[in-house]
C-alpha cells in the first residue's frame, strides 16, 4: 500500500470519527464544525511532517503553532454557545436542589419522630419482655415469648435496622500511613511559589519542552 493509500485512508478515519452532523440541530454546533477540513488538513500534516532537518523542524513548528490556533478558536465557540445554556442549567439545578432541601429537611423531621416513636415502643417491649421472664422464673413455668416484628409498616413505608460501621478518629498520630492521602496539588503550588524547603519532599528542578506560538 503507498502513501497515498495511507493517507486516504486516514481521511476516511477522520470523516467517520468527526462526521458532519445535519445543520439543523443547532447553529453553534454547525459552527464548530466548519472547522473539520482544516482539522483534517492538520492532523493529515501533523502524520506526515518529516522532522530531520532545521527545514523540517520549522515546519513542524508551524503545524504546532497551527493546531494550537485553531484549538483555541474551538475553545472560543464552545464556550459562547455553552455559556447560555450553562446559566440555564445552572437555575434548574439550583431551583430542584433548593426543593430538595426543603423536602430533605421534612423528611428528617418526620423521621426523627418515628425513630423517636420506634424507641419508645421497643423500650417498653423489652420492658414487657423482662416482667414475663420474671414472672416465668416466680411460677417455674417457661412462657414463651412471642417473637414478634417490632417493625412499624404503613400502607406505604415500613421501617427496619439496618447495620452499618462507622468510625471516629481517637489518635491521629497511631493512624497507619496507608490512611494518609499526600496533597500533591498543594505541594506543587508551593513549589511554584518559590518554596524550597518541605520536609520529606525531593524538589528537583527540569525542564519542560514547551512549543509557543510567536
């Protein structure tokens, strides 16, 4: 297969992964993707550029320096046609999340006086319980207790124990390592801002290619 076959072949891949969609969904989309050709055009130069020379090179930098345009003009488009509906967005997730607040905070309240209800009642169930076991062991006579649900149902809910673990830290300095998660985002922002001197940290200074447009 010679290159030209490979290349065809590369457009195609472009076309079937980036495909036109219809104009009439929205204008901003549409918009955005007039820039497929010159995204094909790029990533077909990018495959192909031969770096082994100041000639190529140059280039090379060239197509860089393109693609990092034409990424930014993207950038520039997406965020004025999302900006709109990133606002709307954001009013329906504060209006149903404020409701939900509030029907969060009735549940809570409802629910504190059943589980409140609930204690009370399985209080004096045992309480109950303890006065038959008495009253068995005075007459020597065992009275079975009835094994009944102390679960409260409605025609809607009903209520159950579920069991669960939790914890609550006693003596952070006996809390293993394994348990301690390392702020590296905080680390290299203090780096950046000129500190040299965190114990336990190796700072080490490079260099990082960078390619920038003129």
């Amino acid at each position: 297969m010679n290159d030209t076959q490979h290349d065809t072949d590369f457009l195609d891949l472009l076309k079937d992964n980036l495909e036109v969609l219809p104009d009439d969904r929205f204008p901003a989309i549409a918009e955005i993707e007039k820039h497929l050709p010159e995204i094909s055009r790029l990533s077909l130069m990018a495959k192909n550029v031969t770096v082994e020379d100041s000639e190529g090179c140059s280039t090379a930098l060239d197509i860089t320096a393109d693609i990092r345009s034409l990424d930014k003009a993207i950038e520039v488009l997406r965020k004025k046609a999302v900006e709109p509906y990133r606002k709307t967005v954001q009013m329906i997730n504060d209006s149903a999340k404020g409701l939900q607040e509030v029907l969060s905070q009735a549940q809570h309240a409802v629910t504190v006086k059943i589980a409140t209800y609930h204690a009370k009642e399985s209080e004096k169930a045992r309480a109950a319980e303890e006065s038959v076991r008495e009253l068995s062991k005075k007459l020597g006579v065992d009275i079975v207790i009835p094994n009944e649900s102390r679960n409260i149902q409605s025609s809607k809910a009903t209520t159950y124990f579920k069991e669960e673990w939790s914890f609550e830290i006693e003596d952070v300095n006996l809390i293993p390592d394994v348990y301690w998660v390392i702020d590296e985002k905080m680390i290299q922002k203090h780096i950046d801002l000129g500190k040299q001197d965190i114990p336990g940290v190796k700072i080490v200074k490079g260099k990082k290619f960078v390619v920038r447009r003129k």
